[in-house]
C-alpha cells in the first residue's frame, strides 16, 4: 500500500531505510542540508530534496518536512532516530495531512518521552520502576527531600531527555546542591523542558533492553533482549543481542515485561523498552524509546527479522504476520559504534576528510555506515560514522571474529575507536561476559593503545614528506 517513503533522516540509518525501500519496491525520497549534499543518503535515494543551508533547522523543522512529503508525494514517512523521531508533534503533523507517519501515535510519543508519565503508565501496568520521585521535583528544596527519602546516590534526570543527556549521578546533598541547576540547564537547552526528576542509582547495573514490535491488529512479541552494558558517560559504545549475562529464566522474564509495558500504552511498530539490572537480580524498567534504535541491527542478526522492513508493513496496516513462539534466535550478536573520536585526546571528535575507507568482510560481517573513499565527515553532527555488525554461533566464536573484523577495517584521514574496541574485546572481564554500565570508567588504561601505521600509509607519508620538500 506505501508507494513512496520520505526519510526524515540522514547518515547511515538513512542509507538503511533506503534500502529496505529499495527491496520492497518502494520509492525512497531523501532530504539534506548544505553539509550533506554529498552524503551518501542522498546518492543512493530515488528523489532528494535540499531542507537549506543551516546544518540543523532543516532537520528539526516538521512543518517543513512534512510539507515536503505532501509535495513530493510521499504517502508515508519514516523519522529514523535522533532529530524527530521522538518529537509527537512530527507524528501529529504527519496524521493531520495524511501522511503514514512509520512510528507510534503521537501521544504515545509524548507519554513514553515524558519520563514521570512513563514511569507512572508502567507502575499502574504493574512493571517494576526503579524508585524515585512521584512526578517532577518543584524546586531543590523539594529533590534534597526526595534523595534523603530514597537515599543516595541518585541520578538526577530530564524528564524529556534521552540518548544519554541531562543526567548526573549525585552521591550526596552537596553534589545534588551542585547539579540541580546544571541539569536544569541542560534539560532545557537539549530539550526545550525545565523539568527534571530523580531516581535511586542502581549501582554499576546492566543495561539491558528489548526490541518489540507490535501491530494495529492486536499482536504485540519481543524479539528478545539486547546488553547495552559497555558505555561511556551514558552513551553506548558496544551493545551485544542476546545478553551472555542472563539466563534462560531471565531472558523470558524481561521480554514478557517488555510486552506488558508495550501493551499499557497500546503501542505500535517497533520499540524498545529498557532496563537497569541490579546486582540482586532485579529488573527496573527505565525508559522506553518509541523509534527503531541504532542498535537494531543485532536483533536482525539473531532472529532473521528485518525490523525497518516491518516497522513499514506495520503502518501500512498489515499484521506481523508471526506469534512470540515463532521467534526464536540464533547464535550472539555484537554492534560497535565506530565513531569518529579519539579516546586517548577525552574522546574529542574527529571531523575532517575520508581519505581511504576499507570496510571489514567475511562470514558473519556487516557494516552499516554512510561513509566512503573522499567523504567528509560534517562537524555538526553526530559522530557516528560506521556501525560494524558481528554475528557468529558462540559467545567466544564472537569475540575472535569481532577481533578478526576491527583489524580489516580501516579508515584514514580521521580518528576513530577501533583500536579502544580491540583493547576491550582483549580484556578478561569482557571474554568472560562479567562486565556491567562501570566497565569503561573502571578501565582507564585501555585508552592506551599504540596504533601500528600500515606499510601503504607509511608510503603515502613519504611521498607527501619528498613533495612537500621538493616544493611540488
């Protein structure tokens, strides 16, 4: 029924959107700033639209995209993650001019988004929150006497934020005194809202997370869990489908939360809500994203379901077409953000000029990225530049190919966290899978690495040193 998809994104989950499209014989429509026009996206979309010269303003302004998907056609429009996806007033625009929004109704948007409205859906539906204030703090006043009833430490949040931003952890009143106005701040520069609230800091939990899927028919399944435990300052850097951590017993006992959570709020299409698991066992739900998650592609890898494929067929109204019994999974999975930084400057990013890609190959390897040979990386955006994909049969068997996969990939002319992902993957605590959210603080010293300079580059630097001197 959809014939033509405006993507309301840009880099790589651009570039994959496309071409689910592609594979089902629907017509992809790309938008891009000044700084992207040369980005991959729009090289590989059937119709792309500049949104303007500003970086940004294009990308956030739905009124304008939406206009544009009428213009051009567009019967449907997929946000991708990051920039609107999240934003209800998108999903609203899209449902008054008659475009299939690829998401969740627009107030189920707003409900998940606001995380005190979230945590109130979930404890009514019987899903077990992590302690905390009852709804948004009025004043300090007012946190100093919800921390000293919890007891610290406590994470200070937005209430609308998300991807890592607007939270501080707070051990004591006079850090909580410090912080409440900073994350105040920003709250309201990331996210327009001023409201924060608090919760109890599970200490160096697991982050772990499940997919849903849930149609207009009334189907709702997981596609089981994924471990985002290896971060840094909130931000995920390896994420692992299923978690080597949990058990059989705990791996159904998370997704059937997942579901019940999915099916208090109605929700449809993908999601992902998502968990802190304590020390003791315990499974408190923290957040729930109401989008496709970048790291998607290993619930791919282990169940054979493509998620964007579907997350399409849902808003044309079809139904999932399988039952929880007939998802099963396969083998384990791992997805490396390969960003462009470089951790041994305090992860300061990387910008500049591609100037020789090669991606990695073999059995059980996917990338994902917007990159290639001569491409410039834009300092506006997110830096994300790859997303290497591993799949193999066994726990350990994922390890040595991820090993194996980092050392074929290479990318000159930038700085990136290949070598930082190599350094972990040859830690014990991480080939024994006994890692949780403190690894990355906890290990300081796998920032220090030497990279080797291959012999092509070696040559390519002397060349450059006899031009230079020969005035050439």
């Amino acid at each position: 029924m959809i014939k033509k998809i405006l993507i309301a994104n840009r880099g790589e989950i651009a570039v994959r959107i496309v071409r689910a499209c592609q594979e089902m014989g629907i017509r992809a429509v790309a938008i891009y700033s000044e700084a992207d026009r040369y980005a991959l996206h729009v090289k590989k979309a059937d119709e792309s639209y500049c949104i303007g010269a500003e970086p940004l303003a294009g990308y956030l302004n739905p009124h304008h995209i939406v206009n544009l998907a009428v213009e051009t056609g567009c019967d449907a429009l997929h946000p991708g993650y990051g920039f609107l996806s999240e934003n209800p007033d998108l999903a609203r625009i899209c449902a008054e001019r008659g475009v299939i929004f690829i998401g969740p109704e627009a107030q189920v948007i707003h409900s998940m988004g606001d995380k005190t409205m979230a945590r109130q859906s979930m404890i009514a539906a019987g899903v077990p929150v992590t302690p905390g204030s009852e709804g948004n703090l009025a004043n300090l006043e007012d946190a100093i006497e919800q921390a000293e009833r919890i007891g610290y430490p406590i994470m200070l949040k937005a209430t609308s934020g998300g991807g890592g931003r607007g939270i501080r952890r707070c051990n004591d009143r006079q850090e909580l005194q410090q912080n409440f106005q900073r994350v105040i701040s920003e709250a309201t520069k990331a996210f327009g809202s001023a409201e924060v609230f608090l919760e109890k800091c599970i200490v160096n939990p697991r982050h772990i997370e499940v997919q849903i899927l849930a149609d207009s028919h009334g189907n709702t399944v997981h596609l089981y869990e994924r471990d985002c435990s290896v971060q840094r300052r909130n931000q995920k850097l390896i994420e692992l489908a299923p978690s080597p951590q949990l058990d059989q017993q705990q791996r159904e006992y998370v997704g059937s939360l997942a579901v019940k959570a999915a099916e208090a709020v109605s929700y449809r299409n993908a999601g992902t809500v998502e968990f802190l698991l304590d020390s003791d066992g315990s499974f408190y739900f923290m957040e729930m994203n109401t989008r496709v998650q970048v790291e998607h592609t290993i619930t791919e890898e282990i169940t054979g379901i493509d998620i964007v494929r579907t997350q399409i067929r849902i808003a044309a109204g079809e139904t999932l077409g399988f039952s929880q019994s007939d998802v099963s999974i396969r083998g384990f999975a791992a997805q490396f953000r390969i960003n462009a930084e470089d951790p041994r400057n305090g992860f300061l990013p990387s910008f500049g000029r591609i100037s020789r890609y090669y991606s990695a190959g073999g059995p059980g390897v996917r990338t994902d990225s917007a990159i290639y040979t001569g491409y410039t990386i834009p300092p506006y955006y997110d830096s994300l530049c790859a997303k290497l994909v591993i799949w193999a049969l066994t726990w350990d068997e994922l390890v040595a190919r991820s090993q194996r996969a980092l050392g074929d990939m290479s990318i000159y002319g930038i700085t990136t966290t290949i070598p930082y992902y190599q350094n972990i993957l040859r830690h014990p605590d991480f080939k024994a899978a006994t890692f949780n959210t403190g690894f990355v603080e906890a290990h300081p010293e796998l920032i220090n690495y030497s990279v080797k300079r291959r012999p092509e580059a070696l040559a390519a630097a002397i060349a450059a040193a006899i031009a230079a001197q020969a005035g050439l």
